[in-house]
C-alpha cells in the first residue's frame, strides 16, 4: 500500500459518513451506518462492558477519528476516566477529517473543533482533550506485531482493521497473542469481525469469546475476555 490511501467520501445509510478505499473495495464502516455500528460494537459491546473508573483502551486503526469521538463523548456521559491509545498507519490528511459529519450528526456544530482536535493531535505523544479523555495516536505498522511493544496494558481493545480478507495481515495468530499479552485482567476485545477463523484465534491466543448480536445489517460480532 502506499503511505496514504486514498479514499472517498461516502454517507452511509443512517447518515453519517464514512470513506471508501478504491483499491481495496473497502470501506471504513459499515455501509449500513457508521455511528450505528461503531457505537454498538465498540461502545455498547466493548466500553461499556468494562466496569473500571478508569479505563485503557487501545485502537486497531484510528482512521476517521468515528471510535475515538465515541469514546470521549462517552467519557463524559458516564464520568470515566479514559487513556486511549490508537494505533494508525494511514493518517487521514486534516482536510479529508474536515469534512466527515459525526459532530453534526451526533450533537451539534460546537462539537466540531472538538472533532478535529482529534485529528490534529501529534503523534506519539499524549494529550488531554478533556479532563476526562487523554488520546495518544501512535503511527505504526500494525501488521508486524513488534510494532505493538508498549509499557501500557489495556481494559478494552477495540479490532478494527479492514476486512480479512482485504488486509489478511492484521488478522494473524502472532498479533492476536500480542494483544493478549498486552491484555489486563478481564480485558475486553471487540470486533465487528465474526469469522470463526478469527473467533478461533483470538481463543487461541486466550480469550474466552462470545458471539454476540450485530449492528443492523450485520448478524454477529465478536467480544472476547481475559478471564
Ligand atoms: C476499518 S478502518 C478503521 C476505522 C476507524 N476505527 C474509524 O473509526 O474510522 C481500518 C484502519 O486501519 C488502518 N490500517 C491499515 N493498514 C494498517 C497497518 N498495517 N497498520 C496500522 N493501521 C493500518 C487504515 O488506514 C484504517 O484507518
């Protein structure tokens, strides 16, 4: 791939937007609805399950920023302490992140410099957003799981990657046991993904998993636990 993928706007079915990525016949959600999906798979089935004050999450691919707005929106509904931590490859240019409609769609026009204060955090480096929600983007390669060596261990793990069988790279046994590693006790992972071959590894590498009711559109999804 080449160190910026180039994408196109698309709105999505409950009328939030998402890209599409030409080369790979891809897109970043759901087509379905991209808030719809990304709140049921990562905030109802991941977050929300973890009963912590103060909660570690990791990313598998920060992309729109969609994930990482939910979570700080969250953050301050349920008074949470998060540190996230989202792990990016491709960062999208400023202006593409300028045009995707989640603060509209989601509240309101005030949300909007909060929207892009995500993108426009550097990388590598922390920084608080809020009181309650700091954000540390890292640009790596996520498909050598070297690249995942880090001091912090998370409370939730949001998986998403592109489909495997668009990008079968991110979705192997070594990266799995990586994530496992990087895993506190009672952890959660969750994934839009319901392959058995990836429910099997993700069992393999040691959580227990579940399949779960999907966002519309979509039958199952996966959640797995550190028990
Ligand atoms: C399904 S999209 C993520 C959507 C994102 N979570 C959001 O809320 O918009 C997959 C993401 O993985 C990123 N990606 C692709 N290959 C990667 C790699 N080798 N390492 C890290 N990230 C990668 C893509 O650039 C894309 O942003």
């Amino acid at each position: 791939m080449n160190s910026q993928l180039k994408t196109k706007l698309i709105t999505t079915e409950d009328g939030s937007h998402s890209l599409y990525v030409p080369h790979l016949n891809e897109h970043y959600h759901s087509t379905h609805g991209a808030i719809q999906e990304s709140r049921h798979v990562y905030i109802d089935t991941g977050l929300n399950a973890c009963k912590l004050e103060k909660i570690n999450v990791l990313e598998i691919g920060f992309g729109t920023g969609l994930n990482t707005f939910l979570t700080l929106m969250e953050s301050e509904k349920t008074n949470k302490v998060v540190k996230y931590t989202s792990l990016e490859l491709y960062p999208l240019a400023i202006e593409s992140a300028k045009q995707l409609n989640y603060a509209e769609q989601l509240t309101d026009k005030k949300r909007v410099t909060q929207f892009l204060d995500l993108h426009k955090a550097p990388w590598g480096k922390e920084v608080d957003i809020t009181p309650n929600f700091s954000l540390c983007k890292i640009e790596t390669d996520i498909s050598n799981p070297n690249n995942l060596d880090t001091t912090v261990h998370y409370d939730v793990i949001y998986f998403d990657a592109f489909a495997p069988e668009k990008q079968p790279e991110m979705w192997t046994q070594q990266i799995f046991d990586k994530l496992f590693s990087l895993s506190n006790k009672n952890a959660i992972i969750t994934t839009y993904c319901a392959k058995g071959v990836v429910r099997r590894m993700l069992q393999s590498a040691g959580y227990k998993m579940e399949r779960l009711p999907g966002p519309p559109g979509k039958r199952e999804i996966l959640r797995g636990r550190k028990v």
